[in-house]
C-alpha cells in the first residue's frame, strides 16, 4: 500500500455507524470517532480495537446532553492516555430547549477546557449559534494545543478571527460542502490550506434526501473539495493527512 491515498475522517461516530472503512491497495482511512456516554466509550473502544484500523478515540461532554457526571470518567481517560482529544464540547443554542440548558453546558465547556489545558490535549468543538462565546474564551483557547471545530457552520472572517485571536484553530467541513452551504463552500475555498480538515459526522451529517452517512463516504467529501479548491486529489490527501497529524498531535504517526 506505499502509493496509497490516506483519507483522514477528522470526526464522526463509530457506535453508530453501520460499518467502519477498510483499507485497500489504493485507499488508506485514518479517523477520530467520539463518544460522548461510558457505556458508548466502552463500546467504541471494542470497535476501534478490531483490526487494524487507523482510528482514535474521543470522549467528551456533549453540549446537548452535558452529563457533567462523566467528568471523573474524562479525566481518567486521559491520566490513562486512552483518548487523543476531548470532544465534542462546546455549546448549542440551536434550539429553545438546548439554550435553556445554558447553565450545564457552560459547565461542561468550563471542564472540559481545563482539561484540554491541563492534558495539553485537543479539543473538537461542537459549535451552534454560540461563537461569541469562543471569543470570550480565546485567551483560554489559545493555550490549548489545538482546537477543533468541527463542522464549523461560520463564515471564513469568523475563522480568521479566531486565528488572529491566537487560537491554534484548524475548521473541519463535511457533507455541507455537497448541500451546497454557501458558508461551508466560500472557507473550503478561501481559509489556508494548512487549517483545513475534513469529515462525515457519521452517521450524523447527510445529503439532502439521505437518512445517514457512513465513513467511507469521506471520499465523497475529498472529490468535492478538491473540485471546489481546484487541486488534485493526491496533493489533497497529503496535505489534509499532515493536517490531521498536526491537529491531533500525531506528527511522528505511520
């Protein structure tokens, strides 16, 4: 497999998924899956132990059901190094219910980016008409490792902002680049190279029509990238693969 092309997964969810990718002689599949429940944690680690897969574990506390009781399990899993990144944290006032669930997801963010900072470790971030509030944290932010925002459903000066806020930021975009989201499209584009990532939320995040999405379509997600930025498909996988490697400090991986 020396010629391979390495698509890195940057966020989905393997306990609910149908299948998880393999590998073949011409495509190579790294990931991050994230587990937001112990039992789901426990679950996730037997899936990503089955073969030879290139796929690490998450475990956060998710902004629409915070369970801040889970925070001793959090930080236990990363005394023990079981987990790469903390995540999904972060806040989601999309509905009139999560936004009155403000007090505990602010609870929750506030551990989670303690131990971000304390474990020196990256943050995914799930983030829904609340961006304000990642400015309000940046001083904070600044001195985790990394920061992850997955699907980032903001506009290219908004990420800008928060990289020139000193944010070590790298914006993941997923199947909104086939629905044609104008927002998801102009950062694909425009936002550097070397802060991009990719994704399929699987099973989560779908094409318009569709009931769910499965890893593998992360190739879908590559050709349409490349079409939109206008490169080829191998430049791509390097660069998104070191990309993915810096963001989930796995820079000496193979």
């Amino acid at each position: 497999m020396k010629d391979a092309l390495f698509f890195c997964d940057a966020h989905f969810h393997a306990v609910q998924c149908h299948r998880l990718p393999v590998d073949s002689e011409s495509a190579r599949f790294w990931g991050i899956s994230c587990a937001h429940a112990v039992d789901e944690y426990w679950e996730q680690e037997k899936l990503l132990a089955e073969g030879s897969r290139r796929i690490w574990g998450a475990f956060g506390l998710h902004p629409q059901n915070p369970l801040v009781e889970n925070a001793s399990f959090l930080e236990e899993l990363l005394r023990k190094k079981q987990i790469v990144a903390i995540g999904e944290a972060g806040f989601d006032f999309f509905t009139p219910a999560f936004r009155d669930d403000r007090a505990r997801q602010e609870a929750a963010w506030d551990i989670s980016k303690k131990l971000a900072l304390h474990y020196q470790v990256p943050l995914i971030v799930h983030n829904r008409k609340a961006l304000d509030l990642m400015f309000r944290d940046c001083r904070e932010l600044s001195n985790v490792t990394s920061v992850i925002f997955h699907s980032f459903a903001f506009g290219v000066r908004e990420a800008l902002a928060l990289l020139d806020h000193g944010i070590n930021a790298y914006f993941s975009f997923g199947k909104p680049l086939l629905n044609g989201n104008k927002r998801s499209i102009a950062c694909a584009r425009e936002l550097p190279f070397g802060r991009l990532l990719l994704e399929t939320d699987a099973p989560f995040q779908m094409l318009k029509g569709k009931e769910r999405t499965e890893p593998e379509e992360i190739v879908r997600v590559y050709t349409e990238f490349c079409r939109l930025r206008g490169v080829a498909l191998g430049e791509t996988c390097q660069k998104l693969w070191q990309n993915f490697c810096a963001a989930y400090n796995m820079a000496s991986a193979s």
